[in-house]
C-alpha cells in the first residue's frame, strides 16, 4: 500500500504527542489482512506495553458491530420495514411519529436531554428513553437515544437481551468468539477512572446488556471477522447508498464517508473506528483507548478525521 508508511508514521506521531498511549491497526483487502501494534496499552499509573489480543472497549462502534447489523439483517430480509413506526414493533415508545429509518440515520429529531440521567437507574432510565423529547427538527443530530431506541426494538422482537442477540444472530454465525459485553478481562485499560475492563459509556454503565448504542469490547481477531464477513455477503453491497431524507448522507447504521458513497464508517468515543468499503472487499479497523491520557474531543475529532482522510487516500489509490 502506497501510504502504509505514512499512515504508521501519523499513528507514531499522534503516540508521541499523547493523543493516545498505543494502537491496534489493521488494513484488509479481501482475505489479506496486515495488522500493526504501536506503543503502550496504557501509561498510567504505570507503564504496560500493548500486545495484540488485547479487548478494546468499542464505544459507539457498537451501534454497527452489534444494533445496526441486526437491525439491518431484518431490514434486509424483509421482516422490518424501514419506513415504519419504531411503535409498531416497540409499542412502548410513547411518540408514534418516529420511524426506524429516522433513527438509522440519526434524522429522529429526538432531544437526547434527560434531567438527572446519572441519578437513574435501568428502569428509570429507559422510562425516560421510552418518552423522550421528540422535536419536529429531522435534520441530522447524532444520538445515542436512536439506537437505544433500536435495542429495545431487537429486544422485543426476539424476546431476548441484546447479549444473547448478538451472539445468536451475529457473532456465533461469524466466530466473533471473544466479542461481548463488558466486563470483560485482558482489556486494555480505557480511562483512568473507569476500572479496566469495565465499559467507559455512561449509560451503558447503567443499561448493561440491554444497551444498543455503546458496551461492546472486541479483540482485533473478531472486528477482521466482522469486516470480512460484510464482503462475503452480497446483500451487505446495499449499503453503500444514502438512506437518509436530508441534507446529509448516510446509509443505515453507518456514516458514508465520501461523495460516492463506496466507504462506510463508524466511530466510537474512545478511540476506534472502522471504514469499510464492503463490495471492494477493503476495509481499515483502528482502535485506540484515547481518553486514557485526556478527552479533548473536539481536538481529537479533527486528529481522527486527518488520518481517516489519509486512510481513504491509501485504500483508493491502490
């Protein structure tokens, strides 16, 4: 790859400025993978050297490792309808306007705020979720609540916990055999005051298994699983499209990462990311644990999107 070096060179560069401790890196083309290790699992309150195997907490990318690809699965298979009421299969939801395609592409218009959230416990909390604030603003506002939202929705149609969802329907399928929901052991330590292991997200402290928007811990072995197995189904080549009714593009679950809408991507608040191109069978997985030394995350927004750019370039111009 043309910009391997560079793209190793940036990673370097943001470990030596402290943007994050290490990284775990991976570039797939077909069933070729190269998978790249740089600096420390953690650094604080002492030093330990990064190792490949390592669980890294996944942060939002669970909305696509785990909710959005269920969700998509059925979507696909015609057992939901995109355009219908989230009420019609989850008829706990207290708004009947909001569809299932609003809430895959973050066009909901729900207002997230929940007052005295960190002081709710699982019940309260999805009571509140249940009969959140919905606006009639369906431009793009990314939330969690949308696929919060969708976990409930698996949940009640396969009457079972998100756990037992995604093991069933996705990680049994694809061997993803060390994917699951925190606590997990051999993780690498995310924030210094979230016990290592133990997920960063806040809410999905408080929802555990049933936490459609954050909770996933995954070693790099199962997101290469997970890639490949998106090349190796034709059904997933459908995703490569706007979904969205709005100014700004996205396919479902996913963001589309440029104009022609080849390259999906996620990203996830503590450091990860996956861009997948899946009918071009390529794709680049990046986990980090970039709040373990501070959280500026509007710096480390335009940091990620640098490289992201730098990715893309690479992985097209091969």
């Amino acid at each position: 790859m043309k910009k391997q070096q560079e793209i190793l060179a940036k990673i370097q560069e943001y470990i030596q400025a402290g943007v994050f401790p290490g990284a775990d890196f991976a570039l797939l083309e077909k069933n070729e993978v190269h998978e790249f290790i740089q600096g420390n699992a953690a650094i604080f309150p002492e030093k330990i050297t990064l190792t490949k195997g390592k669980n890294w907490d996944l942060a939002s990318v669970t909305k696509v490792v785990g909710t959005g690809t269920a969700v998509i699965d059925l979507i696909l298979a015609g057992k939901l309808e995109v355009d219908a009421p989230l009420q019609d299969y989850y008829p706990e939801f207290a708004d009947a306007s909001v569809t299932l395609r609003q809430l895959l592409t973050h066009t909901s218009g729900i207002d997230p705020y929940i007052p005295n959230r960190n002081q709710l416990n699982a019940s309260e909390l999805t009571e509140a979720i249940n009969h959140i604030k919905v606006t009639a603003d369906k431009t793009f506002k990314y939330t969690d609540i949308n696929f919060i939202l969708l976990g409930f929705l698996l949940e009640k149609y396969y009457n079972a916990s998100l756990d037992q969802i995604f093991s069933t329907q996705i990680f049994e399928k694809w061997q993803m055999t060390k994917t699951r929901f925190g606590p997990v052991k051999h993780a690498v330590p995310t924030s210094q005051t979230t016990p290592v292991g133990s997920v960063h997200d806040p809410k999905a402290q408080v929802l555990g298994v049933h936490c459609g928007a954050a909770g996933l811990f995954a070693p790099m072995e199962d997101l290469i699983k997970f890639c490949q197995a998106y090349f190796a189904d034709e059904k997933y080549f459908a995703l490569q499209k706007n979904y969205a009714k709005g100014a700004k593009k996205r396919s479902l679950a996913w963001d589309l990462a440029r104009e022609n809408e080849e390259w999906l991507l996620h990203t996830g608040y503590t450091g990860t990311f996956i861009l997948l191109n899946p009918k071009g069978q390529k794709a680049a997985i990046f986990l980090s644990n970039r709040v373990h030394l501070k959280d500026e995350r509007e710096k480390w927004i335009e940091q990620r999107d640098d490289l992201i750019k730098l990715l893309l370039e690479s992985l097209t111009d091969e």
